[in-house]
C-alpha cells in the first residue's frame, strides 16, 4: 500500500512537471528536444524537482524524496520512467 501511494505521488509529480505552466516545466521540455531521457535523468529529476505539494505526505517515513525513490522496487521506478517518455511524447511542444 505505501509504495502504491509513492508511486501515485511520483506519477502526479511526472504529470505537474511536464504540464505545467511555470518556467520549470519549459525548461525540462526544452532539455529533453535533443535527446531521449535516461532512467537517471528522470529519477534524478524526480528527487530534486518540487513542484507541487510539500513533502508532508512521507516526510515522516522518508526525510528525502531521493529516499522515496529509492524505497521503490526496481520495476516501479522503471514504470515511472516508462511513463515520463509516454508523457513527454504526448506533450505538443510550441
């Protein structure tokens, strides 16, 4: 149940990041035009990215995000990027 939930969470950070209107979203746009991400690329960008709600949910059993993540099995953190390049693909670009 609990890595459903950070799975959860990290999948509505992957949606935030991607469409979301700030300059942050664009920027993260604007560096995957040239090349395909890689999973470091994303799970990185996952531990460090804030862009939504505070860290509260987890804080308690994880003081980090980059804790979080690596809490997750090998095959959900796959998912995730899975997800990013689906996301990322689907994204009209200007």
């Amino acid at each position: 149940m609990e890595q459903e939930r950070l799975r959860w969470y990290f999948e509505r950070q992957l949606r935030i990041l991607l469409f979301g209107q700030d300059s942050e979203s664009a920027n993260v746009l604007d560096y995957f035009d040239t090349h395909e991400p890689s999973d470091q690329e994303i799970l990185g960008l996952l531990a460090v990215t804030t862009v939504s709600d505070s860290w509260s949910p987890f804080c308690a059993e994880y003081p980090s995000r980059l804790e979080a993540l690596a809490a997750l099995p090998e095959p959900d953190r796959e998912a995730l990027c899975h997800e990013f390049r689906r996301l990322l693909a689907a994204k009209p670009r200007c």
